[in-house]
C-alpha cells in the first residue's frame, strides 16, 4: 500500500491496470484511457457531465434516452425511428437548401395550414375536396380530363363562366 499525502510529482508514465477510481483527474495534453479496451465510466447516473470544448466522436455513439440540442444545429444526415420531434419548443425547421430537392418517402401529414411561396406542382390523379385559390388557377395544363364534381353532383358556379372552346354536353341544357 502507498498512501502519500501531499502533491506527487511523476517524470514518466503512470500505468494502472484493474478498476480505478479517479475522484480529480487533471491532464495536459492527450490523455487516453482503457487504451487495451474496457468500459470508461465518467460519472454516474443522474449526474451531469461536462464537455468543454469541442468534443470528437470517431466511432457510432449510442444514446440509452433523449438527446436535447439547443442552438442551431447542423445534420448532414438523420436516421431516426420512431417518432421524431424537431423545434418542439418553437422556431423554424430548415429541412434542405435553397434549390435542393427535398423528398418526403412515405405519407406527408401537415396538421396546420401550408403556405407554398412558388408553384405546387401535381402529378398523377389528384382529389381534392375544397380548392380555395385567389388569382388565376389552371388545371390539367398539360392536357387530360377535369372532373369538377362526381356524377349526379350538382355543381355550381358562382360568377362568370367562360369557355375558349366548344363545350360538350352530354345531357340536356
């Protein structure tokens, strides 16, 4: 056993094999632990710890509960499963770039209304149950059948109506 009361100083290595525990640890330079493998405990649960500075991961990081980002956050890429939540606490979520394309895989469900600065463009049959549009609205640009309303429908027209073409009907007037 060797108990030393005071401050020691070491002119080389420390190597210490086995458990060890380490109430202050203060280090210049780079320090490694567990360099021949073994778990590094740094604290215990329900404490926090600290990093100050940046920290550097070079390996896959597993995290047993939630991890909270405050501040901008950069992500070149997110696998999530489950549900995942973005600025749960307000503020705006930038999914891509300007003039990137951003694909949604799967169903696309917006709670709240949607504000659309350019063009939505649809293709592909489209149903749509309300149409609110201000301005100018086309449909079917590019050519193919607009249906207005199911068969037996009664649709109304509210305003002018104005046909540029010849119109066909296939029951009375």
């Amino acid at each position: 056993t060797l108990n030393v009361d005071q401050a020691t100083t070491l002119d080389s290595t420390l190597d210490v094999t086995g458990d060890t525990s380490v109430s202050t640890f203060d280090s210049t330079g780079a320090t490694s632990l567990a360099t021949q493998g073994g778990v590094v405990n740094i604290s215990k649960p329900g404490v926090m710890t600290t990093v100050k500075g940046t920290m550097n991961v070079d390996q896959a990081v597993t995290l047993d509960s939630t991890l909270d980002v405050t501040g901008d956050t950069s992500v070149s890429t997110l696998d999530s499963t489950g549900t995942t939540s973005l600025a749960t606490g307000g503020g705006a979520v930038n999914i891509a770039s300007n003039g990137a394309i951003t694909t949604v895989k799967g169903t696309l469900n917006v709670d709240e209304a949607v504000t659309l600065d350019s063009t939505l463009d649809v293709t592909g049959d489209t149903s749509v149950s309300t149409l609110d549009s201000t301005g100018a609205t086309s449909l079917a640009t590019g050519g193919g059948a607009v249906n207005i309303a199911s068969n037996g429908a009664v649709t109304t027209v509210k305003g002018t109506l104005n046909v540029d073409e010849a119109v066909t009907l296939d029951s009375t007037l």
